[in-house]
C-alpha cells in the first residue's frame, strides 16, 4: 500500500512544480512583451529625438531588463538612454 503511495505523492509534487514554473514562466513573457512594445514604439517615433538622444537599442540585457521588470524595466532604460548610458 505505501510503496504505492510514494509514486503518486511524486508525481503530484512534479506536476505542482511544473504549474509553478509555466505560471511564472507566462508572467516573464508577459512582461518582457510589454516592455519591449514600449521601446519599440519609443524606437518607431523617435521619442528620443527629442531629448537629443539616439534610440535604443534592442540587445539580450535589454530583454533581460524587460523581461524582469516589465514596463518599469522599459522606463529605466529610457531614462539611462537620456542620461547617456547605453545597455
């Protein structure tokens, strides 16, 4: 009866973990989608040009960036780009 049991407390735990990391794993694309949308629209009207600052550019730290912190993420590195410091 036990030798039974432990299988299946196994494979509840596995499918648990599994639920944990897809959800989370959803929430990083979400944010890293709606943070890129930002710079891209930020990009695609030259935003920056007004700030005379060259638009930024789209590189693995900046998704990265994105991907953790969603649109705030986008908004640091708005604000690096105007002080002047590239990522």
């Amino acid at each position: 009866m036990y030798e039974a049991l432990l299988p299946i407390l196994v494979a509840v735990a596995l499918v648990a973990a599994l639920y944990y990391f897809v959800r989370k794993g959803m929430t990083l694309f979400i944010n890293a989608v709606s943070g890129l949308i930002i710079l891209f629209i930020v990009n695609t009207f030259h935003l920056l040009a007004f700030v005379d600052t060259p638009d930024i550019p789209v590189t693995w730290a900046a998704i990265l960036i994105c991907a953790f912190g969603g649109i705030p993420g986008a908004v640091i590195l708005i604000l690096l780009a105007i002080a002047g410091i590239t990522i």
